[in-house]
C-alpha cells in the first residue's frame, strides 16, 4: 500500500563513499534543481493535480517538494602512530538533488492564484533548503567528531568513520522532523491550500498525507533511502 507524504526529506543516503587522501578539512555541496509538473488554473485544481500526480518515491506518494542525497564521498587523511591510528584533513561532499512543483499553466493563472502559487512555491523551497541546511551542518559535526577519533590502527578507519556519519545523521534526524511537523502546520494556513480546502474532498486527502508522514511504515521507508 502506499502512503502519502506532504514532504520526503532523505538524510542519510543508502551508503558512503570513503577514500584515503590528503585534503583541507571542508563540507561542500552541490545541489541539482528539478521541477515536478503541476496542472490547473484555480487553487482547487492546482492542489488536485499535486495530490493526483505526486512524486512517487519508493512506496511514498510525495506531495510537495522533495529533496534527495546521493551517496556522500569523504576523503581523510591516516596516519599510523604509535599511539593509534591519527585521522586529519578531511573533505566531505555532498550531492543534493531538489525536486520542487512548477506550474504548467502559469501564464494563464488569474492574479490572485499566480499570488498565492508564488507564495507557496518559496515556501516549498525555503522547507527544502531549511533540510539541507541542517543536513550540511550535521556533516560539519559529524568531521569535528570524527577527526578525535583514534581508531587502534588505520586499517579500521573507514568503518569507524562511517559509524560515525552514520550516527549524526541518525541524531539529525529529531531536526528534520521537528521542521516536518512545524511546516505541515504552516502549510495548510497559506492561502493557496486554505482556499482550496475548504473542498471537503481535498481536506480528505491533505488529513491522509498528515498522517502518511507519522505513520511508522512512511517513516521506516523514509530512513531506509
């Protein structure tokens, strides 16, 4: 069965990519913009179109705006002391991709609806950024926490450095859902989804998508992307 989800936010990609190097100790990311159809030229049809033609994702029906992680790829530096191996200098990259809705017939949107879309779209980009923001500085920590470790010897450092990102990813995790929550309250206060449910048949489908992002099995295909 699927569920339906307001937002998709992936974390913590299905691996990490981990290679021996030297190089500055730094986060940078890349981030790939695409657009996701929507049709309709009322608030009521735009809504219906983003429920009817949602982002499929992997047994999640996506309503809004969803943004994905590749694999990370860090490169640090190992050094065997007699004290334990020493991990420095590392780099870690991060390649976003941000899918966001766009209107197909905007140019024949009346004022007030091409209002209300535009409000929503930057509301839309602004939740997705807001997660990548908190993903790039989790990955911050995650390198502080990871160059004080001292595995025993370098031959165990990937995995160790592994466990590590793993594990703040999964701590950032209470951040990604707090804003989750917060801005599904929010959402449904602009005024291109308050005008168009007061249809009863679109509050029928935006309860669905609430409960989508609280219901466990969402939550457990949502940690395993």
């Amino acid at each position: 069965m699927r569920r339906a989800s307001f937002f998709l936010n992936i974390a913590v990609a299905a691996g990490l990519v981990l290679s021996a190097g030297t190089a500055g100790a730094e986060v940078t990311s890349r981030t790939r913009i695409k657009n996701h159809s929507v049709y309709g030229k009322s608030e009521h049809d735009l809504v219906v179109s983003m429920f009817r033609y949602a982002i499929r994702r992997k047994g999640v029906d996506v309503v809004l705006g969803m943004l994905t992680m590749r694999a990370p790829s860090v490169v640090f530096n190992a050094q065997q002391t007699p004290r334990g191996c020493k991990l420095s200098n590392f780099k870690t990259r991060l390649d976003f991709t941000m899918t966001l809705p766009q209107a197909r017939d905007r140019r024949r949107l009346s004022g007030k609806t091409e209002a209300s879309w535009k409000q929503f779209t930057a509301f839309v980009k602004r939740h997705e950024e807001q997660h990548r923001s908190y993903i790039i500085e989790c990955a911050r920590r995650y390198e502080r926490s990871a160059s004080r470790q001292s595995p025993k010897n370098c031959a165990s450092a990937r995995r160790d450095v592994a466990k590590v990102f793993l594990a703040e990813m999964k701590r950032c995790g209470a951040l990604h859902a707090a804003l989750d929550r917060r801005d599904g309250q929010k959402l449904e206060r602009l005024p291109l989804f308050a005008e168009a449910l007061r249809k009863p048949s679109i509050a029928t489908l935006a309860a669905k998508a609430r409960e989508g992002m609280k219901d466990p099995t969402t939550q457990a295909l949502l940690r395993r992307q």
